[in-house]
C-alpha cells in the first residue's frame, strides 16, 4: 500500500498521508473556508466527528460530503464552497 | 379590557391568523386562541404553495381570489416569510395528460390567470433535472411559495398591532356561540366565535364532517437552482381528489434556501404522527420517477402532518346552521396556504355583512356535500 | 449492498461497542458492529490506539463482521435498521441491538466561535488524528473537563506550541474532583499534568470571544477580574460531553436525566435493545468498557459474566458521578453570546431571535434553528444550558442519508 495519497482541491494537486481525512487534504491546500454559511460566513470543520456538518465539500460532484470523515482516494476531486 | 371580545378564534394557524388580521383590520376586537407555537399543526407540515387549483369552479374561484390577495401583498412581507413566485409547472407524462394540460390552460385563461403551455424541450429547458420523455406542461407563472409558520406570525403580529389579543400557549376547551372556553375554566366571551383548528376542528364541533389526511414530506440540504419552479404531476388532482384509497402523487418544491421539499402523500383513518415507511418510500419512488436525480441528493429531515379533508373537497368557511355565533374556517385539505387569505377576507365579510368578493355560497357550513369518489 | 441478518448488533465501535461485539460473540453469537468512522475506536481510541487494535484483533478472531462508514438512519421495521454507506445502503436485520452511540462535545457560542479553525477539544483532536497539520501551531486549549489535558498532551506530543488551558470550573471543583478520584485515576492525572510542564492550567477560566477576519488569529479570555487576549492559530474548546441519543430516541427507548435509560443488564426500555457507554450517561473510558461487556453478555445470553461485572461498574460510576460534579458548567457562560451571536451555525440564527422563543419547537418552527443537516445536535446542546430548554423531537433520517436509500 502507498504511503500517500495524491487528489485535487479546487484543482490543485495534494499529497496526504494515506489513510488520512478530506479535512486533511483541503487543510494543506492551505484552505480555511471549507464552506460557505447560508450568510457567506467563511466556516471550517468544528467537531472533527461528523455531527457538525461545517467541513461540507463536494468530492467528485457530490455535494454536502463531511469531509472529516471521508478517506482520501487517489485522484478525487475535492471542491470547496469558500 | 375584560374578556368580551367581537370575534374569538379557536386556532393560531395559517387560516387563524388570517381571519385574526382581517377582522382586527376591520375594526373588530378579537382575541386568538392558540395552545402550541403560532403555525404549530398543518401550517408547519405542508409545503406552502400558493397555487390556483381548479379541481372544481368553486376551488378555482377561491383559490384565485386568495392567491391575488398574496400577490398585491408580496413586497410588505419581512424576509423570513420567503415568499417568492416561483409559478406552478404542471407536469404531463403523456399526450392524454398533454390534452388535459391545454383543457386546463382554457379554463386557467377563462377566468384570467396567466398560463402557457410548454412543450417536451421547453420544459426540458426550463426544468433539466426533470427526466427526459416527458410531454411538456402548463406553466402557471404567478403561483408561489412561501415559509407558512413566519407568515402566520407575520398576521398574528399584524392583528395584534391592531388590538388584537393573543392567547398563545392556551388551548380551547370547548367553543359555542358564547365564545371559548379554555381549559382552565376562564371564558373568553365574544359576539362570534371561530373553529380555527383545521384537523382538531371536529374535536371542538361534533359532527362536522372534517376528517384528517395525513401527509408526508421530506426537506433536502441545499441544492440552489435544481429545481426552479413548484412541479406537481397532473395526476396530483386525482390523488387529492379520492376519498378513500391511500396515494402519491410527485411535487416537489424549492425553498429560498435552496432546499427541496419533497412530496406528496395522502392517507385517510391514520391517527398517528409517526412516518409510515411504506408511504414514504412510495412517495419517494414517484417523485424519483419524475426526478432521478433526486436519488443522489442529501435528505436532512422527513415529518408528517394532518390535513383537514371535507367530502366535497371544499373548505367549510362561515356561520354553522343553527347557531349563528359558531363559525367555522376549516377544512382547507391541501391549500389551506393558498387560501387563507380568502378565509380570512371571508369571515369578515360574513361577520360585518359586507358583500365578499366571489360568492360565499359554496363554502358555508350546512351546504349539501356529496362526497365525490 | 447486500442487506444481512445477525444475531446482534452493535451500533457504535467505541470501546463500549468494541467490549460488547466481543461478548456477543464469545457467547457464539452472530455479531456486527457498525459506526460511521471508517476506523474502529470511537473518540478516545481514534487514531493509532492499542488498546482498539488489541479489541479489534479479538473482534476479529471471534468473527465480528466490522461495517465502517456505516451510519444508522432509520429503523424503518421492528428490527431492522436502514444503513448508509459512501457507496450505497443497505438494511440489517436484529435479534438483539447494542446502542453505543457514545457522545459529542458540548459547544456554547460566544462571539467569533464560528471563525474557522475554532473547533471542539475533542475536535482538534480528532481532526490531528485524521492528519491535520499542528506541529508548530499555536493553540489554546479551553472549555471543562478531563478531555482538555488529554487534548493538551497529544498536542504537545506532536509538537504544537499549547499557549494555555482554560479550564472554566474552579481551582476547588477541580482539586475536590482529583481527591475523589480513585488512586489510578489521580495518578494517571497526575502523570498527564506532569507532561504538559510549561503549559499554563488556569481554572476559573473561560473563553469571551474569538477574533479573526477569515479564520481564528486570537482568543479573548476571562479569568477572575482579568481579561486578555492570545494570539494563536486554533482554539480547541468543548465544554464538557452530551450523549448520542439521536437513534435510541428514534427506537422509542425510554431517557433518563444523563442518557438512555437502562437496567442492571444494560437493557432498556425496548426489549432485546441494550445501551451501553457514555450514550447511557457520561463516566468515561473504564465505565464504557465495564458497560459495553455486561450488555455484549446480556445480549448473548450470558447472565452470569454479566453480573460478575456488576461490582466493577458500580464504582466506575461512582467517578463518573464526580466527573459531573466537578466540571458543572458556570452560569457566568450564559451571558457569552451577544444578541448577534450565531446559536444555529446551519441556519446562521442568532441568539436574539432563539430566546424570542417559547421553547425548542417554536424557535424550530419561527427561527428554523435546529433544522440544518445537524439537526440541532450543535445548537441543541448550547440552547439547553443557555434557555434551560427541553431538547427533543427526533425524525428520520438520524444522520442525513440519500433519497434513493430512503426509499429503498
């Protein structure tokens, strides 16, 4: 098994450590706004464990993902709202 | 300020509150009476559609009445009220479901609602996550959709301002011509009084033929633009339109928010609230027929509510024979939304004697009601 | 997906789920254990756990079918549970159910708290666990509760700058709470606290906002008369625990005051459904496993091995009933949020238009808090402390779930 991962956020190519999280990926693709609030707050994820629904992304055109508890797949395609 | 009012209304829903706002405009005292949060039963259950259905001439006349009255108010309600024209796309399957559609734009036209029809690539266009092969659909421009709790509150508010008196997190006990009584003992005594309570209105007056059809809905997360107009199948006539049997029938709205309401369903002799998984996944199954795509969208929530159901599908609106002081503003089925304000517009007009705007005839209590199969 | 039958199922591969899948099992029972993570080991065994992987192993040998990324969201026949995958659906079948739905962070709002990279303690952990970066990043840690020295020390451990915690109960509370502890416990404290030399422990503590223009840049904090402001890169703050209780709600068990409410076999009100865990009240790790074994045996018929354990969870829950005493939230953090102050993050409802409300079902319905894809499992918890509010109302789908899996 490789040890890493490598997918896209908002079409920037990022390696991840396998095994690792979406939350991961868009964290190092230096993203902090994981996702809009319906006011246009900037908001990014909160409780780490799938109940908060703030680290929604859309991963290979399906929105509304919980990024956090998603594990990376070579060549996903992550996109976020921010 | 002692308890006498001109008008007591047993029920602080859509159809209450209108009644509330119109009559406390007119210069009627009136009091309100409500035992859950304002908009707590069907109001909060349905989709809040406005819409002109024409299952018959007296539904059509009401429900056009009442959606003009929505349309001149549009502007002055506060944002969480949502309302938005989003218009009506009834959706046809087939060429016998296309000549109903251009039977119904006739009518539609006869009485002067804007409506046109749309082919299979029009509606296609307008609508690209409906399923291809559809034959098109009758596009009704001016219905709409609004939040019914936050509209509601809106003319509670508004009567309020008016001098009215809200009893809200108080239930009516008994009601008669003298007025409410509530639960505690305390009358609120008033000239007349108005069963307001949609479902529950038999409760508080035996015997009027009002029965509750129970519904399901489900609320989906955001996805802004998948849908655009309010879809409702032609054959959600028929489903609203049976007495007996259990059915589905596809509707699907958007909310301001983007999120989609999806329905819709009807059962008769049904007590409990929980969700009936066999209604729900039919009714699911339908909706998918017409909108595939819905298969992969996020459903956040699903919940059920009680329609209020007349024989002859009409809402029962004016004095009870027999007992002039007892009205009733109930019975409303699927378009209690659409026609609250004509209920509202109506009880005043009945109370104060002032001509209403279309007859009043059809929907006073005491009419004869063939139950039509 | 194929739909499949057990004997036993267990809801929730924390070490409650872990300890009863194992006992189902060694009672020759048919036994999955399901939980929407993709890694056994709930919260507290996230990431590289060795005690998890030693459960696990055994879970293994005994024939435990693991479902990951499995989540519950209906239970649309007696019996039966719908499930969700990232892939598809599917629906198990049950003789007996084992609820260890385990618990969530307790999150109150105060101004800033939606900045992102202001997450819950456990939060920040299980985020660093799922590969966050935090070496070099200056956090404080803030809020109540064991779990912030826990957070702290695995903060340190992988090289983050830990500015301070904040612990909101007082110096008192907390020294009444490690005097009660039992000897393990108070030495397992004591050797946390030694690790975390240099990092400053204030109690009497709190967080009074969070600035920031597109993500956290610093807290403000309150400590007796003094306020201050730390700059730093994340705020890990949670106050205290609030059990999963969303499913055992749906299946119609009875709750108590801390959580499903269960007998002595962990059985609850439902017949032939058991919880066990913080789901059933917070205690902590060793209540949890004491708890997870004596259902995992009910479940499977073994009475006995069941109330061998009797002895063991009565004093676990002793520390437990110390733990919430100790760490009771102060009444000085009803006063954080400002009128304009998200409550809702979902909706975005601030907490002016919330407490123009009766009750939880009028500010659903008027404010539409509470009606978000979390459907009030973050705001729920904050509104319960701060309007005293009677959280409830469960519907399906427990976690959201696709259209096509709700009509299946």
């Amino acid at each position: 098994m490789p040890d890493s991962v490598r997918l896209t956020v908002n079409g920037t190519g990022v390696e991840v450590p396998a095994g690792a999280m979406v939350s991961t990926a868009v964290a190092l693709a230096d993203v902090s706004a994981y996702r809009r609030s319906v006011s246009g707050e900037p908001r990014g994820p909160l409780c780490g464990m799938g109940i908060c629904f703030e680290c929604r992304v859309t991963i290979d055109g399906r929105a509304h993902c919980r990024s956090c508890q998603v594990v990376c797949r070579p060549g996903m395609e992550v996109r976020t709202d921010g | 300020m002692g308890n006498s009012f001109d008008v007591a209304i047993a029920g602080g829903g859509i159809v209450g509150a209108a009644c509330a706002e119109e009559c406390a405009a007119s210069g009627l005292k009136v009091a309100v009476v409500e035992p859950g949060p304002i908009g707590g039963g069907a109001t909060a259950a349905g989709m809040g559609h406005i819409v002109v259905m024409d299952d018959s001439p007296a539904q059509i006349a009401l429900t056009n009445y009442s959606r003009s009255l929505w349309m001149a108010r549009a502007s002055e309600f506060p944002p969480d009220v949502e309302f938005v024209a989003t218009g009506t796309l009834w959706v046809a399957a087939d060429e016998e479901e296309m000549a109903e559609v251009r039977r119904k734009l006739g009518v539609y036209h006869s009485i002067g609602v804007r409506a046109s029809v749309l082919d299979a690539s029009e509606l296609a266009k307008e609508e690209p996550n409906l399923r291809p092969g559809l034959a098109g659909a009758l596009l009704v421009p001016d219905d709409g959709v609004v939040y019914p709790p936050c509209a509601a509150r809106y003319q509670l508010e508004r009567a309020r301002q008016n001098g009215a008196v809200l009893r809200i997190g108080e239930a009516a006990a008994s009601l008669s011509g003298e007025g409410i009584k509530l639960r505690d003992g305390t009358l609120i005594s008033a000239g007349i009084t108005v069963n307001a309570t949609g479902a529950w209105a038999p409760e508080l007056t035996p015997g009027i033929e009002v029965r509750k059809r129970k519904g399901h809905l489900v609320i989906t997360d955001r996805y802004p633009g998948w849908v655009r107009h309010q879809l409702v199948e032609l054959g959600y006539l028929k489903s609203a339109h049976s007495t007996t049997e259990d059915s589905v029938a596809f509707n699907v709205q958007p909310r301001k928010t983007g999120q989609l309401l999806i329905g819709s369903s009807r059962q008769f002799g049904v007590e409990y609230g929980a969700i009936d998984h066999h209604m729900l996944t039919r009714m699911l199954r339908r909706a998918q027929e017409y909108m595939p795509g819905l298969a992969d969208l996020s459903a956040i929530r699903s919940w059920t509510g009680f329609r209020a159901a007349t024989p002859d599908k009409l809402p029962l609106i004016g004095p009870c024979p027999g007992n002039e002081r007892l009205y009733l503003a109930t019975g409303h089925e699927g378009l209690g939304i659409t026609t609250s304000m004509a209920t509202g517009k109506l009880v005043a007009d009945l109370i104060l004697r002032r001509t209403p705007a279309i007859p009043a005839e059809p929907y006073l209590p005491g009419r004869k009601q063939e139950a039509h199969a | 997906m194929a739909d499949r039958e057990f004997d036993v199922v267990v809801v929730g591969a924390g070490p409650a789920g872990l300890t009863a899948a194992c006992r189902a099992a060694e009672c020759g029972k048919h036994v999955a254990m399901l939980d929407d993570n993709p890694l056994p080991g709930g919260q507290i065994w996230r990431g590289a756990s060795k005690e998890a992987a030693a459960w696990m192993r055994r879970a293994e040998r005994l024939g435990v079918e693991w479902m990951a990324g499995a989540r519950v969201f209906d239970a649309p026949e007696p019996q039966r549970l719908a499930v969700e995958t990232f892939e598809g659906e599917c629906r198990i079948g049950y003789r007996s159910l084992i609820l260890a739905t385990g618990a969530r962070e307790r999150f109150l709002p105060f101004p800033g708290w939606t900045l992102p990279n202001v997450m819950g303690a456990g939060g920040l952990q299980a985020l660093a666990k799922s590969g966050l970066p935090i070496a070099g990043k200056r956090v404080v840690i803030a809020g109540s509760g064991p779990l912030l020295l826990a957070v702290a020390r695995y903060m340190k451990t992988h090289a983050a700058d830990v500015r301070l915690i904040a612990e909101q109960a007082s110096q008192g509370a907390v020294t009444r709470f490690a005097l009660r502890c039992p000897p393990r416990k108070l030495l397992q404290a004591i050797g946390l606290r030694a690790g975390l030399v240099g990092i400053p422990y204030r109690t009497g503590c709190w967080p009074v906002s969070a600035q920031g223009k597109d993500r956290l840049e610093s807290v403000t904090l309150r400590c007796g008369d003094r306020t201050w402001t730390e700059a730093c890169d994340c705020l890990a703050c949670g106050f205290g625990l609030i059990p999963n209780l969303e499913l055992a709600e749906l299946l119609g068990c009875r709750l108590s005051q801390s959580g499903v409410d269960v007998d002595e076999f962990q059985e609850t009100s439902e017949a032939g459904i058991f919880a066990a865990g913080e789901a059933t009240g917070i205690g902590g790790l060793e209540l949890s496993l004491v708890e997870g074994e004596i259902a995992g045996c009910a479940a499977g018929g073994n009475t006995d091995g069941a109330k061998a354990l009797f002895g063991a969870r009565s004093s676990h829950q002793r520390f437990a009933k110390a733990l919430e005493e100790a760490f009771a939230l102060r009444a000085e953090l009803r006063d954080l949020p400002r009128p304009e102050t998200f409550v809702c993050r979902c909706e975005d409802v601030t907490f002016e238009r919330v407490r123009a409300c009766s009750n939880w079902r009028e500010a659903k319905l008027h404010t539409r808090c509470g009606m978000g894809p979390c459907q009030g499992r973050i705001c729920g918890g904050a509104v319960e402390f701060l309007l005293g509010w009677r959280v409830e109302s469960v519907r399906p789908p427990v976690l959201p779930a696709r259209v096509g899996s709700m009509s299946r």
